[in-house]
C-alpha cells in the first residue's frame, strides 16, 4: 500500500473486480456495513449502500472486497473517495478515538512538534515518534496518555520516517542514534520492526534505541527485534513488587514475564532499566532494581538510569516533585554500595556530541502566514503548517479553525524546532 492508502497493484479476480490491501482487511458489521481495519490498530466503517450505489454489489473474501461482473478500473476509480472519506473517519481501537494517518502525500512536515515525527535537540540522537496512545495508565505520565480526553491520535507511515530521518541523519558529523521514544508506548505501533530495519538501512546509523514499557515483549518479538537491528532497549521498570508495579502502570503489569523478557535479551539487545522515582511510590524499590541492573549483560551502555519524577503542565501530578539534590543525596548510599554510577550522566557513556539544529525558518515573535491543516490533541489547540515545519496554533477554540484555512499567528515557541503559534 502506498502513501495513499492504495495497493501497489490492482487485482481482478476472473470478471470481478478485487479491492485489496497489504494494511487494510475488510469485514462485516452485524449492520452490514463494512468495517476497515488499518494496521491492525485503527478502523473506519464504509456503509454498504455506498459501496452498492457508487460501484455495485460486493462480498468480502480473505479482507478484500470483490464486485463480480464490474470492471476493475472502474471499482478503483469509485472507491477511491470512499477510502479518503474512510481515512477522515479513521479511529484508533483501542480507545475509539478519532486518529490522524500522517504519510509522505499529506503536506505534514515531520519537525514542529513533539508529538509525532522526528525531534532534533541539538545532538547526534534523533527522537522518532511514530505514533500516540499508550496501553498503561501511569499516574506519573508527563504527557497524560493511556485513558485521557485527548482529541486525536496519530499514526505516521513508517517509510516516511524512514525517509526523513535519513535526510536529518545526513547532515550529522557524527554516528547517529535514532531513539523511538513516542508519546505512548512504540510497540502499539504495528510497524515497529519495518521502522527498526529501515532506520538501520541509513548509512549514519550506530545505534537504535527504543523506549518501552516492556509489557508487549516477548521472545519471538526480541528475535526480531534483534535481527532487524534493534541496538537497546531502554525499560520503563519501575517496581520489582507486584503492587508497586502495577500502581505504577495504573493496571496489573506483567512482571514475571517482563523479567524473563530481560533475561532472553542476554546476548541479543542491550537492557536498560529506566525507573521514574516518583515520592511515595517506588522510594523503597531503587535498590532493589539496581541489584537488578548489575546483573544484566553489559552491551556498551550503562544498565540503568534512574528518572526524578518532574510534574509537567499537561501532564499527571501524583505527587510533589522532588528536588535534584535531594534526589541525588538519595540516591548517594546505593550509588557506593553497588558501585554503579546513579547520580551523574556522562555523555560519552552513550557517544552522545553536540550538533547543530535544522535551520528555524522563523522565531519566536515573527508572524507568519500558515494554513490549518489537522486536528491537535487538545481543545483550543490546531496544527498548522508553514515551510516545512508544523506549527500548533494555540488561542480560544482554536480547534474550530477548519482544515485548509490560511491564518495569520504570532510564533510564541521556537526550541529545538517545536513551533507554537498564538491567534
């Protein structure tokens, strides 16, 4: 299937007309009605009275959709705004919520904002976000995900990434890694080892990254990782009590079976545990999990990376910040005791040098002209698009604004190339 959404090839099946995708299967509504679902994750529903009027009479075998006695360019033809409307109506399963399919024919930049797409701060790792939505509920989450009043999610065409992050990767002087670090958890995203495989194909590539919260692991998926070119993976293990663990993943989390997962890596991926230490929550389970950390093959990385839980305006606030010295001071005894580094991070222990940032194509105060182009997240938020870069435009229901409409704002953020935009 391409950008579009189309096959690579048309298929006719004798004198009938066949509608089939490598990503999309279709099926029957007790309705009657179709129902697409898109990369295993996402759906929309085409009625059948469309399908009747505008191509013919149809049944479903093996996903696809077959029209006897109707010529096959013809079904093409028809159908192809019924797919478009379709992706307009594109919901995620999980959740039942609305989601935005990004791909290379969509006018979406993949730099302007944190949310999906590629994220350079300045150095020889590159962030990747292929998509939004997560299966855990965090009570400690900074970007609130899981089960939340979002609007929208994303989900973004892996060769487009691939395409992009190539271009970005490109102009480094130094190796690059490239982190999948979305918001939510990456292996939700049914082309993870697709993503893994082509990232490793960029000739600048030393490492690949992936931040997870191990609960979809498994061997066969580790096995495949690892063939694909998977470097590490960094482990969002807060807990090495059943309670804790769970509390901390908002539902029951597989433990048992994520620390056999740790184990199976032996040999094959690099492990990082990387616990958020959240006050109240996990004080008592540090040393424990650094015990843990000194038994984990070391593959060129550190085996651990404590997190000091920070509250963030869109974010969860279980509890109250702690400060970084304090943290530190606490961390301290356990730090001589195993005879690990806890309290300071050292970028030579990932190769991580400083690099320049992509050109801003404007700055913070500039007005500049760009058009709506998809839904945000968040009420009273829009996402735009200006040279190359997209904009989320912020002001009072900012998220009525209707798709294709040219605007004027007032660049209010330009870090690292994440733009907003005042109305």
């Amino acid at each position: 299937m391409d950008a579009d959404g189309h096959n690579d090839g048309k298929e006719n099946s004798g004198n009938a007309a066949r509608i089939s995708f490598q990503d999309i299967r279709f099926g029957r509504l007790p309705s009657g009605d179709v129902r697409a679902t898109f990369l295993t994750r996402y759906i929309f529903d085409i009625p059948a009275d469309d399908l009747r009027e505008r191509i013919g009479e149809f049944s479903i075998e093996d996903g696809a959709l077959v029209f006897p006695g109707v010529d096959e360019n013809r079904a093409w033809k028809r159908f192809d705004p019924l797919l478009d409307e379709g992706f307009r109506g594109l919901r995620h399963l999980l959740y039942d919520k609305p989601a935005v399919y990004i791909h290379q024919n969509s006018s979406i930049p993949l730099i302007g904002t944190n949310e999906f797409g590629i994220m350079d701060r300045g150095s020889n790792i590159l962030e990747v976000k292929p998509l939004t939505g997560c299966n855990f509920q965090c009570p400690y989450c900074s970007v609130d995900e899981g089960k939340n009043d979002k609007t929208h999610d994303y989900i973004v065409e892996c060769d487009y990434l691939v395409q992009e992050a190539a271009k970005l990767a490109a102009k480094k002087a130094h190796p690059v890694e490239f982190n999948i670090g979305p918001q939510g958890e990456p292996l939700l995203y049914p082309r993870t080892i697709e993503l893994v495989r082509g990232l490793k194909s960029i000739p600048n590539c030393a490492v690949i990254s992936i931040n997870t919260n191990g609960s979809l692991l498994t061997t066969q998926l580790i096995d495949d990782l690892a063939a694909a070119g998977l470097t590490r993976i960094n482990l969002s293990l807060n807990a090495l009590t059943q309670d804790a663990a769970d509390r901390l993943a908002g539902k029951k989390y597989p433990l048992e079976k994520t620390l056999r997962m740790v184990e199976y890596c032996r040999g094959k991926i690099a492990v990082l545990i990387a616990p958020t230490v959240v006050p109240g929550f996990n004080d008592d389970e540090i040393d424990g999990l650094v015990q843990l950390s000194t038994t984990i093959e070391k593959r060129g990385f550190p085996t651990i990376g404590l997190q000091n839980y920070l509250e963030y305006p869109k974010g969860r606030a279980p509890a109250k910040a702690r400060e970084f010295p304090d943290f530190f001071a606490m961390l301290k005894p356990i730090e001589e005791k195993y005879g690990v580094n806890l309290t300071e991070m050292r970028k030579g222990d990932f190769a991580i040098f400083d690099e320049p940032e992509p050109p801003k194509p404007f700055f913070k105060n500039d007005i500049v002209r760009m058009r709506v182009m998809l839904p945000a997240r968040y009420k009273n938020e829009i996402v735009a698009v200006a040279q190359g870069r997209c904009i989320t435009v912020v002001g009072k229901d900012a998220h009525l604004l209707p798709i294709g409409k040219d605007i004027k704002a007032r660049i209010i953020r330009d870090k690292h190339n994440i733009f907003k935009a005042a109305i």
